[in-house]
C-alpha cells in the first residue's frame, strides 16, 4: 500500500518536471535545500505546512492543489488494493482540482 506521504512525493516531483525544473532549481525558487527536496520527493520527510506553502508558490499553484494530486495518484494506487479507502469520489476530486489551480 503507498502512502500519501509517498504519493506527495511522486506529485511533487511530477510538477517540478512539468516546470522542465531539476530539484536544484525548485529548491532555489522555494528557498529550501536541495538535499531536504529530494527527501520530500523520495517520501523520507513530510513537509510541514510552511513548506508546502512555498513549493506550490514556487510552482504557481495552490497548496490544495499539490496535495489533490498526491491524494489522486494515491486513488490511482487504490487500484491494486481495493480495500483502502480515501474521502472523495474521483469526480468531485477533479473538480476540486479545477477550482484551487490544479489541472486534474
């Protein structure tokens, strides 16, 4: 079973590349170090909400947003574990995702 924690992880690393970005280069925008991103991104550390803050604002996208998609990519993941269970059905996920600036 993946964890959110994991999922947050892949999600992030999923929006830096869409930016063409290395984790250097996030890190710079975000002003954090590059060796804690690529903790985040690995699912070794769990980013408190100050950080969050920054990654979606060095990204341009809502706080919210990132986290949806870690929460769909862990839907995703549900798949093959059928009995795990999180709050929304995909479609209200979606539209979630289009109200806070996310592109699900």
């Amino acid at each position: 079973m993946t964890s959110l924690k994991t999922q947050f992880g892949v999600a992030l690393r999923q929006a830096r590349r869409e930016h063409g970005w290395s984790q250097e280069e996030l890190a710079e925008h975000a002003a954090l170090d590059r060796s804690y991103l690529g903790e985040i991104e690995r699912g070794q550390v769990t980013p408190t909400l100050s950080t969050l803050e920054k990654l979606a604002s060095a990204l341009g996208i809502r706080p919210s947003a990132l986290i949806l998609r870690a929460e769909m990519l862990t839907r995703e993941s549900c798949k093959q574990d059928p009995d795990k269970k999180i709050g929304l059905p995909p479609a209200k996920m979606r539209e979630i995702a289009r109200r806070s600036g996310g592109d699900g």
